[in-house]
C-alpha cells in the first residue's frame, strides 16, 4: 500500500471538500459580526464581550480583531486557494509542456550536448516573484476591479512567469525519449512526427506531468505567500488608512496570514489557524507529489527473480 500517497490524497480531499461545502456548514455568516457589548449578570457583575474572542464553543477558530468568524472566511477563501493554484499549474505545465515537447523533439541538439544557457535557462534564473510583483503591485491595492477578475489577472502573470521552468523541464525530458530506439525505430518506419509525438512521447511523459502538475500547485501556494507578505493578496487588497490596514478581498489563505502578521505577538489564532491550514494544504501536495514518484517507481522498476 502506498501509504505516503493515500495520506496526501485523502488530506487534499478533505480540504477539496471544505472548498466545495464547507461554507454551508460554517458556524457563522461571514457578514456577522461580534461587537463590543456588556452582558450583565444575576449577581450584578456583568461582563464586557470585545473582539477578537479566543477559540471556543460557539466561535472554533476564533474572531479576528473586527469580530468576524475566522472559520468563515477560511472556508470561503478555500476555493480561491485551492482551486487557482491548481488552475494555475494546469495551466502552467500545459502550456510548458506543449512547448517543451515541441521544442525538445525538433531541437538540433543531442542530450550530450545541452547546456544551461539557453534562453529559456536565463529565464529561470530571473525571480519570480519580483516579476509577479512588478506586475502587479501598482493595480492591486484598493482596485476597482472585481475580485475574479483580479485573480484571473493575477493567474494569467503566475502562469507566464512559470511557463519557463516547465518548458526547460520538459524539453529536457524529450530530448532523452527521442534518442531511445522504440522512436528510433518509429521513424525507420516511416512514422510521422506528430504520430511519434502522440501514441510514444505523450504516453511517456504522462507521469512526469502529473508530478510537475502537483509541483507546481506548491510553488503556486508559496508565491500566494510570498505576494501575501508585501500586502498583494488574491483578489485583490483592500487599504485602510489611519492606521493603515490591508484586508485580503477573497479571505485567500495567504491574504489571511499576510493581513494577521501584526497578531504574532498577541491574538496568535489569527495568525496561527490560516498558517496552519495552508501548511497542511503544502503537505498534501507534497505527498502527493512523493506518492506519484513511489508509484511510479515501483511500476517501471522491476526487480529480477531467480
């Protein structure tokens, strides 16, 4: 039994399921709102109820500073994570992938002979996130655009930057399946490119596509991270001044973590519960990813018997 891939299965499910239904079943709706209010007592001492109200019976996860259910805004900013992470990388190792198969099967080179310096190298080596920053930075905070379209906006930047890492991966990946005989002797045969490329490189390259899909949900989820913490949450962000305060639109995980770092040093479950779920989300792709490799592994390996 594949222990390591039905564990990140069955965590990434449960999470799929808190995206997809979670909202029906939260405690509270996301416009109710704890106030500060003064609940006397038979005795005569009364008490002052002020948000953030700790982790309890009626609220689990807690308020967060304006009185707002956390476990409200964690399910409803799931599907933004969830589902635009996975969307960008499916986005990302198809396009990638397309063009690394093409440019990998027509190229002139030989495996012996590839080097790093390629354009597509020189991409890599550029940051990220400083690109996805750039692009975004001056058109995300107090947008007037909706917030599906600031996340497609921001899933069309996240899906260019990433396009390189996958086309060099790829590319290289095929650069090695052409040279093996079974393609050898396709072509000998007379068989077309696109015919070598369908029914023998697709085939081939499958599982590393789904391993670099996985893989790229993760990179993804730390770019919602590292964006979060210089305030450009998914969705867009809302400022408010005097104090200024960013406010993730979507309640996106990473906008949640981003907006709740003045809580470290006290109120931690607001900082804590979002960091928790978005670790646990990063672990069940991971194992997932592993579970695939392991699979894989043992289909492909087989040991000799004597």
């Amino acid at each position: 039994m594949n222990k390591t891939l039905l564990t990140g299965l069955l965590i990434t499910a449960l999470l799929l399921a808190a995206a997809l239904f979670g909202s029906y079943f939260a405690p509270h709706g996301l416009d109710e709102q704890v106030k500060r209010q003064y609940i006397p007592s038979e005795q005569g001492v009364g008490r002052i109820i002020s948000p953030p109200l700790a982790p309890g019976a009626d609220y689990p996860f807690g308020t967060d500073k304006n009185g707002y259910d956390l476990m409200a805004k964690l399910l409803d900013g799931a599907k933004y994570t969830i589902f635009l992470s996975a969307g960008i990388a499916l986005a990302r190792v198809g396009i990638g992938g397309i063009l690394g198969m093409l440019m990998g099967y027509y190229s002139k080179k030989t495996p012996k002979r590839v080097r790093t310096s390629s354009s597509w190298s020189v991409l890599n080596g550029i940051p990220v996130f400083l690109i996805a920053w750039f692009a975004l930075t001056g058109i995300t905070i107090n947008t007037n655009l909706s917030p599906l379209y600031m996340s497609i906006l921001l899933g069309i930047v996240l899906t260019a930057v990433g396009v390189p890492s996958v086309v060099s991966v790829v590319k290289d990946k095929t650069m090695v399946l052409r040279e093996r005989q079974f393609i050898l002797a396709s072509h000998s045969l007379g068989a077309g490119h696109w015919k070598i490329m369908r029914s023998h490189l697709v085939p081939h390259l499958k599982e590393s596509l789904m391993i670099l899909l996985v893989q790229e949900a993760i990179l993804v989820l730390s770019l919602f991270g590292q964006l979060a913490l210089f305030n450009i949450f998914v969705g867009g962000t809302t400022m408010y001044f005097d104090p200024p305060e960013y406010h993730s639109r979507t309640n996106e995980w990473g906008g949640l973590i981003g907006q709740a770092r003045t809580s470290l040093y006290s109120h931690q479950w607001i900082l804590f519960i979002p960091l928790a779920c978005y670790i646990l989300l990063i672990v069940g792709f991971h194992l997932v990813a592993n579970g695939l490799e392991k699979l894989f592994k043992k289909r492909y390996v087989k040991a000799s018997h004597f």
